[in-house]
C-alpha cells in the first residue's frame, strides 16, 4: 500500500524527531524548555498543538501534567511527527488502513502509550546527567539547581558560630547572583542545618525556598525583597 521510499522516509523523520527530543537534553539543557528545533521540525502542526495544549493547561490539574516529559513528547513526537509523518506516507492511505484495520488501531495506540511512557520515566534521568555535566567548576557538589532547565543554582550552609545562615545563589552559568547572610522571610530564628534542604521551585533568583516552606531572602537587601514579596503574597 505505501511505496518503500515514503516508509523509509517517514521512519527517518520520527527517529530525527525523537532523536532531537533526547538529543536536546545533551546538547544544552537550557533547551529543553524551548525546545525551538522541536518547533521547527513538527511545522506546520507545532503552532497550532502549542496553542491548543496552552489553552488546556489553563484546566486544573491538566497544566501540569502537560507540563510533564510525557507531555512533551505528545505533543512533539507523537501528535506532531504522527500528523507529518501521514503526509509523507499519504493521508488518504492511512487513513484507509486505520479505519479497516482494528489492529492497526490498537497497534498505533499501544505503541505511542509505551513511548510517552518511556518519555516520562527515562527523560527525567537524562535531563538530570546533563544537567550535572554542565554544572559550572566554580559550583559546590552540594548546591542544587533551581527553576527548571534555564535557572540558578543555590547553596545554604548554617554557621553555628555566628548563628546565621550562609548562602549563595548563581545563573547556570556560575555568574554569582548573590551571596552572604540570608535571613528567614517570617522573620523567625535562622534555618539550622538539618532544615537547610533547598526545594525546586520555580521562584526568584533572590530568594531561596525550603522545603520546609519557609524563604530566605539576602539580608543585605532585606527591606527590598520583604516588601516585594509581601506584595506577591497579597496578589495571591
């Protein structure tokens, strides 16, 4: 039914796309957000899958499973590559053989299911090695990184001589953002060392949360940072 050629060359676009979507992670984890060389080679359909997939996002709950490695490659491999690759192969075709054929159905369904699956379980641990391969000489092996692929890396360590908190906060590239004496936003005691556990949220590159939920601001800009954070609490 579909001539050889267009087999082979439907083949090599999805393994070309799947391919950049792994490959992206290794190349730059910063474009794992973007993902612009996704958009580029899902066109026309990636315009139009963004759109629709912004708009569910706005649905409770959804966004954030959008938001996910599975979701990702849904949308960009499975739902964009699936839509060219029919043009490559023949719309009418395949439209054809799905529509007579109840295991190429469920073939289709099965084998896209295991591959988001994969997505989500493997990409996750890709994203994670390259993200530590790229991590800058002058960063300590304890910071963590912070607010996705394009964030900062972040690093607390209590002085129990002082009674303080130290801290320190740099771009991904280890360009120092800020650094010295953080002090709690609620105004409480310092953050001792068995609560000095950074989480990974998506915040301010002048605030460090904690997984305890408790925030610590740069003491040398206080005022600043307590008000404006106030202002953000209000808001919400």
């Amino acid at each position: 039914m579909f001539a050889r050629a267009r087999i082979i060359a439907a083949a090599v676009y999805l393994l070309l796309l799947a391919f950049v979507f792994v490959g992206l992670a290794y190349a730059d984890p910063g474009w794992a957000e973007g993902g612009i060389p996704l958009v580029v080679l899902g066109l026309p359909w990636s315009i139009p899958v963004l759109l629709v997939a912004a708009g569910i996002s706005a649905i409770p709950g959804i966004g954030k499973i959008m938001a996910t490695e599975g979701g990702n490659f849904l949308m960009s491999v499975v739902v964009c590559g699936g839509l060219n690759a029919m043009l490559i192969l023949g719309v009418s075709k395949v439209w054809r053989l799905m529509r007579g054929s109840l295991f190429a159905r469920m073939l289709t369904l099965t084998v896209a299911a295991a591959l988001v699956t994969l997505a989500q379980l493997v990409m996750p641990h890709i994203q994670h090695d390259a993200l530590e391969r790229s991590r800058p000489q002058n960063i300590p092996k304890d910071a963590v990184h912070v607010g996705g692929a394009i964030g900062w890396w972040q690093y607390c360590a209590y002085d129990p001589v002082r009674d303080v908190d130290i801290c320190h906060i740099w771009n991904r590239g280890g360009l120092v953002l800020e650094e010295g004496v953080f002090v709690p936003y609620d105004g409480g005691p310092p953050a001792k060392s068995d609560t000095l556990q950074i989480a990974d949220v998506n915040n301010s590159p002048s605030e460090i949360d904690l997984r305890n939920g408790r925030i610590l601001i740069p003491k040398a800009r206080e005022a600043e940072l307590r008000q404006f954070l106030d202002r953000m609490s209000r808001k919400h």
